[in-house]
C-alpha cells in the first residue's frame, strides 16, 4: 500500500468515522430538547423560533448523515446549517463545540486532495 493510497483510506473512512460519531453526538442533544418539549411540554407546543432552531439541528444531522454517503453533498449541507444553527441560537460559548463538525470535513480534504494528486 502506498502512502497515497493510505492518506486516501484515512481521510475516507476518518471522514465517515467522525461523521457518525459526530451525528450520533449532535442526535442525543436533538432527541433530549425533543422529549423536553413533547414528553414534559404540559400539552404546550414551542414557539415558531425554537422549531425553526429544532429544524436547523435536524439540518446538522442530516449533514452529517449525508457525509456517510456523499461526502462533499454532506459538507455542504453541514457547514451551512452549522453556521445557520449557532448563529440562530446565539451561541456565545467556546468555539471548539461548532468547530467540531469540521473534523470530519479535514479528513474529507485530505481525502480529496490525496485523489486529485
């Protein structure tokens, strides 16, 4: 196996690995606020701003899910409603936990690169 050939497994199945456990991570949070609103709700629906925030985290993990399949469809996808996702919410925080789905997108690009070379 030549160099290339690894740099190019590594970046595919890094980038898919990443993915999934990204989406699996993102998912809990997902079904948590879920539950929160339609198992504890009292009968009460959220407001059109917090569906509208709960269609945008949908939006990640299809992303994310996209990734295991398409992977530049998926970045595309993850990247933009990533972004649209912490800016809707007000994110103020730390920027390690947006960052984060770009690791997946880092293994992609070497991925990329390694078979364009």
């Amino acid at each position: 196996m030549t160099a290339k050939t690894l740099l190019i497994a590594i970046g595919q199945w890094g980038g898919r690995l990443t993915a999934l456990l990204l989406g699996l991570f993102w998912g809990a949070f997902f079904v948590e606020h879920l539950s929160g609103w339609f198992l504890r709700g009292g009968g009460q629906y959220p407001p059109l701003r917090v569906w509208a925030g709960q269609a945008l985290h949908f939006c990640v993990l299809a992303g994310l899910a996209l990734m295991l399949k398409w992977d530049r469809l998926g970045t595309v996808v993850t990247v933009v409603s990533t972004a649209a996702f912490f800016l809707w919410i007000g994110y103020r925080g730390p920027l390690t936990l947006p960052l984060a789905n770009l690791i997946p997108i880092a293994f992609f690009t070497a991925y990329w690169l390694a078979r364009r070379s």
